[in-house]
C-alpha cells in the first residue's frame, strides 16, 4: 500500500523513490542498447 501511497503523491519524492526510478531508467538504457547492438549485427 505504500508504494500505491507515494505514487499518488508525486510531490513526495524520497531518496527510495528516486533510486527506484533511476534504476528503472538505466535497466531500460541498457536493454535498449543491447536491443541495437543485436539489430546492428544483423
């Protein structure tokens, strides 16, 4: 329930909250370049 609490509220980002969200941002960086690497080899 906590995590439902601090997505409705936006304005109250914590440190756990920030690092959540940059984690989920460099996984996605990360499969995006591995995703062009596998087309570019093709």
């Amino acid at each position: 329930m906590g995590v439902i609490v601090n997505f409705l509220t936006p304005y109250k980002l914590t440190s756990a909250n920030l690092t959540g969200i940059a984690s989920a941002v460099i996984m996605v960086i990360i499969s995006t370049n591995i995703g062009l690497k596998r087309v570019s080899r093709i």
